[in-house]
C-alpha cells in the first residue's frame, strides 16, 4: 500500500515536470507528440498522470523532445548539482574558445533553469556566463553591471573568496576569447 501511494506521487510529480517542461519550451500537446512519434492523446495521458504506473522511458523521451534530460538517481540532488556546474562550466568554455554562438544557445537553453540553495555555485557560474554573453554582445556596461549584482549577493552572503574568483573566471575568459577571436580574424585574412 505504501509503495502504491509512492508510485503514485512519482508518477504525479513526473506530469507535473512534463508539463511544466512542455510549456517552458513554448511547445503544445500536439507539437510535442509530433516530435516524440506519438499521439497527441498520448501526451494528454502523460500529463494528467494516467495509467497504473510510471514508465520512465516514456517520460525521459518527451523531456528531450522538449530540450530537457531526466536523471534519476537516489543521490539525485547532488548529481543534479555536479551537472548544473558542469553545464555551466561548459558554457564558459565555449566563450573561453571563441564560440560565443554556441554558449548562447546553451545559456538560451538554461534560461529557466532553477537552482536550490546547495546549487548556488552553478547559478553563479550561469549569471557569470549571462554576464560574459552580454559582453560579447557589445554591451560591456550591462555585463560588468550583471556580473557585479551577482558578486556583490555572493560577497555579501560571506563568501568573498568565491565571489573573487567567480570575477577572476569572468575577466580571464574574456582575455582568452579575445585572444583566440584575434587569432581566428587573423587566420582569416591573407596577406598575399
């Protein structure tokens, strides 16, 4: 009886993130059964949370459809937060290497994205990559302003060396960006 009632509140919070997912992603019942393979009635099924139980597959295939991963796992808020931090540090990378395009896209995909408290460095880490793509945007005055708001929260919420370092991460990737959009106009050009 208890695992019924687990079961049933899994399956419960499975449509509500569906949902949720779906229209963070401006997607409709239909557009997301188009993308999956699927009947419109069967994503309908999916988010009002019928049937006996919860097929993860079914779940996990419409979350990417929609952009999203599911991960599960019993230690799921600490690896939840390693893989925040890791997306994070890659969107920093793509700036770092000149591929401001691709670290938009990324950071446009992570818009929405939600951190708890214990999170705190990866959202960090985002306002940081928020911060170096209003930058390469020409916008300097509004990315030194976004990033000093953040330092600032950080600085205040005793953690003054972290916030250093976050404003260190900032400065040298825009140094290295600037040396490898250097070199690529560089390479561009012919002196012949």
């Amino acid at each position: 009886m208890v695992r019924d009632q687990q079961q049933k509140e899994l399956l419960e919070s499975a449509s509500q993130l569906l949902v949720q997912v779906r229209r963070d992603n401006r997607l409709t019942q239909e557009k997301l059964a188009e993308k999956m393979g699927v009947s419109a009635q069967t994503i309908k099924r999916m988010e009002r949370g019928e049937g006996a139980k919860l097929d993860l597959v079914k779940f996990s295939k419409a979350l990417e459809a929609c952009g999203e991963q599911l991960v599960v796992s019993k230690k799921s808020k600490q690896r939840a937060h390693y893989a925040a931090v890791a997306k994070e540090q890659q969107i920093i990378s793509h700036f770092r290497e000149g591929q401001i395009a691709e670290a938009n896209q990324e950071l446009e995909q992570l818009k929405k994205w939600e951190y708890s408290i214990l999170e705190a460095d990866g959202r960090s880490l985002h306002e940081v990559g928020v911060a170096l793509s209003l930058y390469f945007a020409g916008k300097p005055g509004a990315s030194v302003s976004r990033l000093n708001k953040m330092l600032l929260g950080v600085a205040l919420s005793g953690y003054k060396k972290r916030a250093l370092q976050y404003q260190q991460i900032y400065l040298n990737t825009i140094e290295a960006a600037e040396k490898v959009l250097l070199q690529k106009e560089k390479g561009g050009k012919s002196d012949v």
